[in-house]
C-alpha cells in the first residue's frame, strides 16, 4: 500500500467521514449494544428510543383507556394499521389508501398470491376456470418463504406448484439478470405474476422494479414485490413503476429489519388503488369497511383500500414500535438514508478490496443501482469467520454457502464501525482464529 491509501483506509480517515456525516446524531436514538460492531441490521434493526416511546405509549393506553383505546387512544388503534400505511406511504411511493400494517410477510404473500391467482383465467375463481393454469414467475435466490406460500396457494387452487412455479435461473449464484425476466416472459405465454424480490437476501443485488414491471405488464402478467430487504434503506416508486408509470400491482415487506420495528414487528403491504375492488384470498373482519365493520353482517363489507388485506385485529404491541421507528426514518429523509448507506456499503467494499486477502471476494453488485443496503462478503470458510466475529463482537450473520453478511444500517451506524470490522476480519484470518471453530453448526445466524 502507498502511503496515501495508508492515509485513506485509517482509523482517522473514518473518523473524518463520520465528522461530516449530516446524519450521524441519529445513531444516539438507537440501542447499540455496548462494545458490540452491530451489523445486522438487514435481520433485526436495532431499537430506536422513539420506537420504544411509541410502544410504551400504547402501553400506557392500554392501562388508562382498556377497551376504549381502540376509539380513545391517539391515534386510535381501530384505523391503526390504515394510520401507519399513512406513514409508510412515502417510503414504499405510493399513496396512504394503498398501504397497510398488517399480518407477517410470510402470510401477506398467501394472500396477495391468492388474491391475484384468484384474477386469473385458469383458476377456479378466475374468469375463466377451464383455461390452462397460470405460471407464477420468480427466482432460485429467493428467499424461501416465498416460495413456501405461492406454492401452497397453488395446491389450494388444484395446480400443481412443479408445473407453474416457475423460477428465474441466476447465472452466476448471487444475482439475478432483468434481462432473463424478460427472455422467460417472452418465451411462456401463461405467468400470470411477476414475484421478484426488491434486493436479494443473500447478495444484496437490488433488482429494478421499474424494469421488472414494465416487462411483466407488456405481457400481460401482474407484477409483484417482496420489499423485506428494502423498505428503509432504499427509497421506493411502487405507485409510479412501469413503463407509463402505472404502477407495481402489490409488495409486501417486513418492519422489524431497516424499519427498526421489533422482532417479528407487524409487516406492511401494498396493492395499487386499480385493483381496491379485488376480493382478499384470506378474508377477515378487519378487512371490513371499518364503518360497517361493527355492524356484525355475516357478508364481508370490502374496505375499498389496502386495508382490505388486514385479516385479524391488528396486533397493537407488535405495531406500535413501527410508528416511532417510521417517523425517525422520514424525519432523516429517505433519500438522504439511501446516500448514507451507499457511502457505507462503497467504503466497507472498498476495504475489502484493499485490506482483506484474495481468498475474500465481494458478492453484492459495485453498481449503485444495483446494491441495496448490505454487502456480501465471501469466503471459503464464511461460516468460521461469522463465529469467530460474533465471539470478538462483530455482529454479522452467516448465508449458505460461504456469505457473511454485512450491513451497516444507515440510522446508526458509522464509518469507524465498518473500518473496525474489516480489520477484525483481518485479524481473524490473518491469526487462523476461525480454525479453531466447528465448520458448520445450526441454528440462528
Ligand atoms: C425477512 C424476509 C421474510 C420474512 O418473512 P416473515 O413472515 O416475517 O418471517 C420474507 N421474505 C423476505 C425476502 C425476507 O427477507
């Protein structure tokens, strides 16, 4: 190394990018756990003391009001989930009537999958029954969940999932190309749906929505996001993607990772208003049009907004935390939490670059436009590595089959965090710390 990189990648120099960091008094709302290199916030963000307040506010209204907080409380927890859709609207690009806090991700893909088979010629709900089956088109880096749930719709539906699950083969094992979206599309005439994720678990590739939907609409299939590893580090134009910016159909995503919303924090949805009249595959009463919803009528009263997608009473203590969380990442401004974090992710992979043997390799797309909020870092012996950071207090998590994930979340984490990590990383190998560990246990990373 000359002596100028010697200068660039140093201790002071992080310091120095934190000094001018426009966003770096947000990290004091946050809980970073004491001598601890938090990055995981892709998994589980950390808690931010708003969040907290938020929460403990509910809990308060709980003691004082009991059954009248759901009229009493401010806000009211009867339109809680419709009143944190308002906040999350600008995050996600859409307008307030078409997001909603509710259920998990795992089941709002159920019901939006079932929803829109449910739109489908080939379907037995669908208009026309007796049509060949439609295809449900995603990828083989998807996270499984995903997978688990369109498929279970299929055989709900009497299709067979190994027929019409169709997945997107990546070229290279880490990301996946737009371009064989479109190829698939051009070549099958029956995907009924397009469900990509937003940025891929594993490498981080962030896919372009735009794109994708264009593509799916011009074929006259629906175009549907997992947003988990998105919302909160990336800001988004659901409302506006396409090619006449007609809009994504539906998204889901979670609240407790860049959302900083607590472990298994209610999770969030989104269905373009064209579609408000489509009938919920997972129906319930809080989906009701909420001025009739009491009236007790055993015949489901559509809400006519993406609160229809709510199933049961929203989870109060599972909900809360989201609105404290929310408005913290509005007040730092998206756009300017999405430059913070590009700014992390391109000095962490640089350090990489520059500091880590050729045994490392970086996983996740350099191209901005490309990259979401983490960076995958492999090695032959990732999962050592992982434990052998967790014990020195550097918190990632580790991937099948050689990634170790790092996410320096932008709310709270700095410079020095990431130049920290990378020579913790260093030392590890350069010392064959990570030997000493088992090559592959169980369990929660
Ligand atoms: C985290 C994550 C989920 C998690 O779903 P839950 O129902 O909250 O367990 C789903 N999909 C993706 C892409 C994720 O990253």
């Amino acid at each position: 190394m000359s002596d100028t990189d010697t200068a660039r990648y140093s201790l002071a120099d992080a310091r120095e990018r934190d000094d001018a960091d426009p966003l770096a008094a947000y990290r004091d709302h946050f809980a970073v756990p004491d001598g601890e290199r938090y990055m995981d916030g892709n998994s589980l963000g950390l808690a931010p003391d708003t969040a907290v307040a938020t929460l403990e506010r509910v809990t308060d209204e709980w003691k004082e009001l009991a059954i009248r907080g759901w009229e009493a409380a401010d806000p009211d927890w009867f339109h809680y989930g419709e009143h944190l859709g308002d906040l999350l609207a600008p995050l996600v690009g859409a307008d307030g009537d078409e997001v909603v806090v509710a259920n998990s991700t795992t089941v709002n893909i159920h019901t939006l999958i079932g929803t829109f088979l449910d739109t489908l010629p080939g379907t037995p709900a669908g208009p026309d029954p007796s049509a060949d089956p439609p295809a449900v088109l995603v990828n083989d880096l998807d996270f499984p969940t995903d997978h688990y749930a369109i498929r279970a719709q299929f055989r709900q539906r009497g299709i067979d999932p190994d027929e019409q699950l169709v997945a997107v083969e990546s070229r290279d094992g880490r990301t996946v190309d737009e371009a064989d979206i479109e190829a698939t599309l051009a070549e099958r005439d029956d995907v009924g749906i397009v469900f990509m994720p937003s940025v891929l678990y594993r490498s981080g590739q962030l896919l372009d929505i735009d794109r994708i939907t264009a593509a799916a609409h011009e074929h006259g299939a629906l175009a549907g996001f997992d947003c988990a590893h998105s919302v909160g580090a990336v800001p988004h134009a659901l409302g506006d993607a396409g090619a006449d910016d007609e809009g994504a159909d539906f998204a889901v995503w979670c609240s407790y990772k860049y959302l900083n919303g607590g472990p298994g924090a209610t999770a969030g949805l989104y269905v373009h208003e064209r579609h408000h009249d489509a009938t919920p595959a997972l129906a319930g009463w809080w989906g009701n049009d909420k001025t009739t919803q009491f009236e007790m009528r055993h015949t489901y009263d559509h809400a006519g907004t993406a609160g229809a997608w709510q199933i049961g009473t929203v989870p109060m203590l599972s909900s809360a935390p989201i609105e404290g969380a929310t408005e913290l990442i509005r007040e730092a401004g998206i756009d300017r939490v999405r430059e913070k974090s590009l700014a992390l992710t391109d000095y962490l992979i640089a350090l990489v670059d520059e500091r880590l043997g050729d045994a490392f390799s970086v996983g996740t797309p350099r191209e901005h436009a490309r990259r979401g909020g983490h960076v995958a870092i492999e090695h032959p012996e990732g999962y050592r590595v992982s434990e052998a950071l967790r014990d020195r207090g550097v918190i990632v998590d580790f991937r099948p089959p050689n990634v170790v994930r790092v996410c320096p979340a932008p709310m709270y984490t700095r410079f020095e965090d990431v130049f920290r990590v990378v020579e913790t990383i260093r030392e590890v190998v350069e010392s064959d710390a990570h030997l000493e560990y088992d090559p592959r246990g169980g369990g929660v990373t």
